[in-house]
C-alpha cells in the first residue's frame, strides 16, 4: 500500500494562494469559526510534510516558533543541503524523490506549498487528495494555485464543511 499524498491550502475565490509578495495577511482578517477547515484533523492524518525554499523561508521569517516540530519535513531546494534540526533539504527530482516516500512505511504526505512546487505536484500527478478551503476574497492577481497546462485529473467529491465564511472542499483522485 502507498502512502497518500494531500494537498491542504487555502485559496482565494479566484485561485489564488498568496498575494504576489507573498502576503497572506488576508487569510488571517475572516473569522472562519474556529479551526480553520478541519485543520487539526488533517495533521493528525499525516507525518511528513513537503515544502518548496521560499515557503520555507516565509515560515522562518514570519512564524515564531516552527510550525511542524512532530513530523518529518522535508524542503525542496536548489540551493540548499543537507539538514538542521527542522527539515532535511532535498535537491533531487520531485517526481522520483517522493515516489520513493509513497512506498516507505508511514501516515499520509502533506504538500504545503509554495507555488512553483505545486506546479510539479500537478504536472506529474502525484497528489491523492485536494482539501481546498476557499476564502471569501477575490484578490484579482498573485500566485495561483492552478497554472495552466495541467494534466486532466479526474476528482471525486469527498465532502464539503462550511467554516465561518470558509468553504472547505474535499476532493479524492478516482
């Protein structure tokens, strides 16, 4: 059995994931009724999370302490190496690199992001699960969560939760 690999994010009604400075102020100013679409429940799910540099660099210069203590991290990099106490630093081909994390032994993967990570997350079809939770706000330009010339995925709707005015959608790959 392969491990799942879930894509967790919040987005704009017009797609987008983040302003194009890479704000994300606005996601912070609607009451969403609590926990942010289930946000708790899905990272018990899991352990292990994927992530491109600039988010990564976004969590260190914006967030106090590291927001994934508990799991595995690791962050896709062309310039870094190695590893700290926080993540290992990956410089190898997405595609094969986590084919390879889908057969080891675990709990479910969460891509986190950025953009430019996702657009080969898609590309290449490796996400099992869309858990999109899309926010009252038409932002009219940023960093889209979708680009253009995806492959056609076929999706089945798992479930939808409303949160404040939050709309979570779940969708499974069929």
């Amino acid at each position: 059995m392969t491990r799942e690999v879930i894509l967790f994010i919040a987005a704009s009604l017009d797609g987008f994931i983040a302003k194009e400075d890479d704000d994300l102020q606005w996601l912070t100013e609607t009451d969403a009724g609590g926990d942010n679409g289930c946000y708790a429940e899905m990272y018990e799910s899991i352990d292990t999370v994927i992530m491109g540099k600039r988010t990564y660099d976004w969590i260190l210069k914006e967030v106090d302490d590291f927001p994934y203590p508990d799991k595995k991290c690791y962050v896709f990099s062309t310039t870094e190496k190695g590893s700290n106490e926080h993540v290992e630093f990956v410089n190898e081909d997405i595609v094969t690199f986590t084919n390879r994390l889908k057969e080891q032994d675990g709990s479910k993967i969460w891509v986190v992001g950025g953009g430019n990570l996702l657009v080969d997350f898609l590309k290449n079809n490796l996400i099992d699960e869309y858990i999109i939770t899309i926010t009252p706000h038409i932002l009219g330009t940023g960093i889209s969560l979708f680009k253009e010339k995806n492959p056609e995925i076929d999706l089945e709707l798992v479930n939808t939760k409303r949160f404040g005015q939050f709309v979570e959608l779940h969708y499974k790959v069929k």
